[in-house]
C-alpha cells in the first residue's frame, strides 16, 4: 500500500522500523536513512530482511533531503531524528511532495526552548501542496493526545481537569542513564515547569512541585510536574479543559546525578573553547553516559503512562484514568530496545499507518489529537500497547 522513509537511527528508529516490517500489508517499501548509515544497516541485519533499504543523509540540509526523497519517492517520512531537524525535514518534504510524521517539536539547537509556532507556521503551505503533516505522534506527546480526544469522543460532554501522568518503574542497573536521547531529555527536564490554569500558563521552578501518585501494577512514585509540548495543543483543541498539567516520576539517585551535572556545568548548552576547541558541554556528556539504545537487556520493570481526566458527562462530574502498561524486557525480546523507545516507535509506525490506510489523511499540519483516535486506539491494542480504562475511580489530582 505505501512507501515510508524513516529518517534518524536510534533507539527510537530501531523501534518503527521493526514495527513497520511487522506490517508489510500497509507499508510495502521501506527505507532508513541517517547520518551514520551503518547504524541503518545494523537495523536491518536485525529485523532480517534484505528488501529494506538504508542510506546516508545529513537533514540539517534540506537540498540532500530532497535529492534523497526525488530518488525514493516515500509517501510519508516517519521523522525519528532529532528535533533539531524538523524544520529542515518538513521544508524538503514540501519541496519534493511528501507527507510527514513526527514524535517531538521543534527545538533550536542554541536555545533550550520547544514550541509548536515554528512547525504550525508551515499549515498553510502543507494545505496548499495537499500534504499532511502529523505532529507529535509518539507516546507523550502522541497517545497522550489521543487518549484525550477518545475521552471527548467517547466519555465526557466537557472535560475540565486533564493531567498526564508518566512513571518509568524500570531499573537498568545503571547508576545514571537517560532513556532517550540524553541531550534532548536533559534540555527538557533542567527548564523551568508550566502548566496551564484558567486560560493563562503558570510557571513553576525546575521540578519545584512533586507528589506521590499511584500507577496500576507499580504502586506510588514520586511525579513531578513538568512543562510537556502536548498541553500547548491540547488546551487549544479542548477549550473547556480549565487545568492542565504533566507529571513525571524521577528516583531521588536520577534528581542527584541531574543536581551535579547542573551544578558542574556538564548541562550546558554554550559552546566552551577546550584546548583550543570548541564543544558544547551537554553533548560532550551524551558521549560518556551509557547509549539509551544499550539499556535494553538488563532494563527490567515496566513504564505506566495515561491521562487522568475530571470532567462532565450528561450532567454529572466523573473522572476517567486511561492508560497503558509496557514492560521493558517484552519490548526488548521484540524488537532490541527498551520500553521508552517501543512506546514511542510503535505510535508513529501506527500514525503512518492511519495515513497511509487514508484514515488521517488531510491537507495541512495536525496535533494527533485533531484525527480521529478510534482506529488508532483499536491498533494500538493490536500493535503491542494494549490500553485500559478506570471509571468514576480516584485520580488523586
Ligand atoms: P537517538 O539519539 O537514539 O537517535 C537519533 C537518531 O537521529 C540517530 O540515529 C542520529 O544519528 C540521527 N540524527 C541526528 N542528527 C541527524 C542529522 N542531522 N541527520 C540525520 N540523522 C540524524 O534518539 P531517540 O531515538 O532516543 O529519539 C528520537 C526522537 O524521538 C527524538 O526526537 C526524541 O525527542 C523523540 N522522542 C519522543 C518521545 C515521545 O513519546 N513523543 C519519547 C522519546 C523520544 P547518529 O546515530 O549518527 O547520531
């Protein structure tokens, strides 16, 4: 049925790339590129078949993008690279006529700062080339946004109070690991928390407010509230949610390491001259701490992330707790990785599917949460990241 090209290599690409040959009903050609290709070649001697094709790309330059995708003709590019590279990406796929997908916002390399203004810009062009443009289609952002457009369909007349809450109960015996990409996930988690009240966004100290929740299977873990790209569109689309908000667990030895590394300098993103070179401190880390993509066979425990939502259905207040449950050795024993990188890998294999089946196929640039979550949800379920639901139970927030 269709062509998916998927830029970036990682623990994340590893995952759509297994998840996108499990489907060769819906994706009949496939090619990984990146900017180192022997990593792409790995990932194909991995999934064990040779019809896959891989290829080197830098998509910091638009021109190679576009001389890659006239020479392959993708359908849609799945783009599991860095958020550095989402402008350039969707700027080549306007250029050579190609739909595009993606897991995380755009971010300047120089300033640790996500928003979706930049990448919404491009709605009128995408609407005027007749491509579609799919934001945010991992987990969180992702099925978080789908979650919450199944509760407005299916279970709230209004929703009121929305907060997404993630927990990692894994253990990778590490003393200090990050479970994705560590310059992207220590930029996100060192800046100021927000979150959304009354129309207006409150801003909060790094990490200032925290409390203990419980997740099914794993039991209570300290959450705290971060600023997470979702509740950008998600209040935007959901005009009566009056709060919003993320919560996200951290073990007291993983805040510890952070502290040091912020109080030593190793998080910042300036350039520093050393012996006369010049390197940026938090990438330099990323190349000593442990690769996420090597966390996998001994990462045991498993991830719980959902939406807890309060609102109004047929005139009475319920609440509403969905959520998925993914055990890292299971994603590992699939596909490699460990369950950070599965849960964001199968969503955006699964978001390429809705498109290319024409389910999420419409001119212009979209939040998830602005298709239709139903065959997604029902994917979801047969794609490896079941979901369950708790009516009228106590969300603690
Ligand atoms: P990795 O660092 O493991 O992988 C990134 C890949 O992109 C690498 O293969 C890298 O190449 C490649 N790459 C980087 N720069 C370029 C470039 N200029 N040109 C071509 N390729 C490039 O990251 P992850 O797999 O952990 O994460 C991938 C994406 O998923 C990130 O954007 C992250 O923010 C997002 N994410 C989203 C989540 C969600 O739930 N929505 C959760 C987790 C991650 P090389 O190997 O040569 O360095």
């Amino acid at each position: 049925m269709g062509k998916v090209l998927i830029i970036g290599a990682g623990g994340v690409g590893t995952v759509v790339a297994h998840k996108v040959a499990q489907n060769p009903d819906v994706f009949t050609d496939i090619m990984i590129a990146s900017r180192t290709k022997s990593k792409c070649d790995a990932i194909v001697k991995a999934i064990g078949n040779p019809a896959i094709k891989t290829a080197q790309v830098d998509a910091d330059n638009v021109d190679e993008l576009v001389a890659l995708f006239n020479s392959f003709n993708p359908e849609i590019v799945i783009n599991v690279a860095l958020p550095y590279q989402d402008l350039t990406i969707m700027e080549a796929c306007l250029k050579a006529g190609v739909n595009y997908l993606d897991t995380a916002n755009y971010e300047p390399k120089e300033e640790a700062h996500f928003e979706y203004s930049w990448q919404w810009a491009y709605k009128k062009r995408f609407e005027d080339a007749g491509l579609t443009a799919i934001l945010g289609c991992g987990f969180d952002p992702g099925v978080s946004g789908i979650y919450t457009a199944y509760a407005a369909k299916h279970h709230f007349d209004e929703m009121h109070y929305l907060d997404i809450v993630d927990c990692n109960a894994g253990n990778h015996h590490k003393a200090f690991a990050t479970n994705f990409n560590p310059e992207i996930n220590i930029r996100e988690i060192t800046q100021n928390g927000r979150y959304y009240e009354d129309g207006k966004w409150v801003t909060t100290q790094p990490l200032e407010f925290h409390k203990d929740l419980t997740y099914p299977n794993i039991g209570p873990r300290d959450s705290y509230l971060l600023y997470h790209e979702e509740l950008e569109s998600l209040v935007k689309n959901f005009p009566t949610i009056k709060r919003a908000r993320f919560w996200m667990t951290f073990g007291q030895e993983y805040l510890t390491h952070l502290r040091v590394i912020q109080n030593i300098g190793m998080a910042r993103i300036d350039e520093i001259d050393y012996n006369g070179m010049k390197i940026v401190p938090l990438q330099f880390l990323k190349a000593v701490l442990p690769n996420p993509q090597d966390l996998g066979e001994n990462y045991e425990g498993e991830t719980s992330i959902g939406c807890r939502i309060r609102g109004i259905k047929d005139g009475k207040e319920h609440t509403y707790y969905i959520y998925n449950n993914c055990s890292h050795q299971e994603a590992y024993k699939e596909t490699g990785m460990q369950g950070v990188s599965y849960t964001t890998g199968v969503p955006a294999m699964i978001g390429a599917m809705m498109f290319l089946k024409g389910l999420w196929k419409r001119p212009g640039v979209w939040n998830v949460e602005e298709f239709d979550p139903d065959p997604f949800m029902e994917q979801l379920n047969k794609q490896g990241l079941p979901w369950h639901e708790v009516f009228d139970g106590d969300l603690e927030l």
